[in-house]
C-alpha cells in the first residue's frame, strides 16, 4: 500500500474544505473503511491523502421524523446500526433485516451506508431495498446541496453522479402508504456472507380485491448498477395478482437486466434466477397481502 496522509476533520465544512483543498485526484473520502482499504491493499486506487468523516458526529445515527413515518439516515450510520434501530424496525422491518443480511456481523459494525453507497458495488445488499422503498439522498458540496433519488445516483459499476467535492450527507425513506408489504430475497449459492448471486427487493400494496395498487422492485447484482424493474412494476399495476400475471410480470425482467459472468455464476444462469426471484418476492407479498385480508 502506498503511504498517505491522513486528514481528521472534525465537522462537515472543515471536511469539505479539505477536499476542495486538494481534490478528489489527490484525496480520497474514508467513513467505515470496509470498502477503500481493501481497494488501497489491492492497489487498485493509491491516494496520497485520506480524509476520514469519522470524527463528523453530525453525519451519524438515525432519526424518524413525522411520528416515525419518514427516516433519515447519516451516511456514517453502520449497516449494524440500522439493522437493530426500533425507529427502521418500526418503519419497515424488511429494511432492517435486509442490513442484517450483510457480510458478517464484525463488517456491519465496522461498514457505514454512506460507504456503502458511494461505493456502488452492484451486488450489494442495502441498495435495491433503499430503490424499493423510494429512498433518496442528499449530496453536500462547498458550491451547495442537491437531492436525488436514489435510483439515480448509480451510473456503472463503482460509479456514481458524484461530483468532484462533493459528499453524501444524508439518505431519505418517505412515508410508506398504508398497506404497503416489503421483502428482500437473496438467493446466496456459497455461505450466508456471500454477495447474491441475485438478489430482489420489492414493495407491493394491494387493494380489498386483491388488484395491485402499486409495487417497486430493484435488483443487485444483475448489471452494473443496482437495477429497478420498472417494466415489471407497470405489468402489475391495477391487476388481480394471479400466478400467472406475476410469472408474466416477472418474465419481464429479462429485458431489463445485464448480468456479469463471474464464480458466482453465468450471465445466462443470473438473467434465469432474476426471474425466478422475482416472482417469489411478489408471490411472497401477495401471499402475505390475502393472509392480513382472511
């Protein structure tokens, strides 16, 4: 590993200033560090300054809002952290778990959602759950602020819409509508703190009888950034979920994903287990949906 100097800021604008000072060719963000450090041990990236946000208390924790209705979560906030917060359990329990499905728990404590997310590994497991539930995120920059959603601010593999100096400071879940069910399956061919080989997060609300109302379904580790299947959430729209319009749905995705192939398996064999878990996300939604209406 190439030696560098480290930068300890103790708040946001000394932060910021530092990586305007000396740009994001010359220095590099570090929060948890489960992502950088195996990237500067591989020399992959070889910064000559780190600046770490982990002294930046301001960028940490989790806050519900509205009578728990809205979260807002800092980036510096361990996947451990959110996966036992009675405030995400309280807003959707397939949100905590899905944290709970990563690595192991020694990374969870140590892994940040921040880090997480600007890493932009297509595989991993907390974003197309975020993409389901209409997560955004807000990106703080000397010049000013701007908010996305965050099924935007994924480009290509390891790549994001982040801008030269600027940082994720904060991520947004919105009110959930009445009703709404939620699931993350990840279909894991090796041990449980494996990547997916697929994964599927989805959201899925229905009427008194039994019609789609609305669903949201996002995918990792099926192309080069974590993926929402919009196609198959517009076939399930205002339509009784029969067993067959959710494999005709879920046949879908198909069109929509681009796996890599790599040990975990073939790019046509992931195309073929998307679809798959796919269709038992909105079964196992659906499922539950008749069950709370008997």
């Amino acid at each position: 590993m190439r030696p560098f100097q480290l930068h300890q800021p103790e708040g946001l604008d000394e932060a910021l200033s530092l990586l305007e000072q000396y740009g994001t060719d010359d220095a590099h963000l570090i929060a948890g560090g489960t992502s950088l450090m195996l990237l500067m041990n591989l020399g992959l990236i070889e910064p000559s300054r780190v600046i770490s946000l982990r002294r930046v208390s301001a960028l940490r924790g989790v806050a519900a809002k509205n009578g728990g209705a809205v979260l807002e979560i800092g980036p510096l906030t361990t996947h451990r952290q959110v996966e036992l917060s009675p405030a995400v359990r309280a807003y959707c329990g397939a949100l905590g778990e899905t944290f709970g499905h990563v690595a192991t728990v020694r990374i969870r404590n140590q892994g940040t959602i921040g880090g997480n997310l600007a890493h932009a590994d297509p595989a991993q497991d907390p974003p197309p759950m975020l993409i389901a539930l209409g997560a955004e995120v807000t990106l703080t920059s000397r010049k000013g602020q701007r908010r996305l959603p965050l099924d935007q601010f994924f480009v290509d593999y390891l790549t994001t819409v982040m801008e030269p100096g600027e940082i994720l400071t904060a991520i947004h879940l919105p009110p959930l509508p009445s009703g709404t069910r939620a699931a993350y399956l990840k279909f894991l061919p090796r041990t449980h703190d494996d990547y997916a080989t697929v994964s599927v997060a989805a959201t899925l609300r229905v009427d008194g009888d039994g019609r789609c109302e609305d669903a949201r379904l996002a995918l990792a580790g099926a192309a080069g950034v974590p993926l929402r299947a919009r196609a198959v959430e517009d076939a399930l729209r205002g339509e009784a979920l029969t067993d067959q319009r959710i494999a005709d749905a879920a046949a879908l995705v198909l069109d929509v994903v681009d796996p890599p192939d790599d040990a975990r398996g073939s790019s046509a064999y992931k195309r073929r287990m998307a679809r798959v878990w796919t269709e038992r996300a909105v079964r196992q939604l659906r499922d539950q949906a008749n069950g709370a209406r008997q």
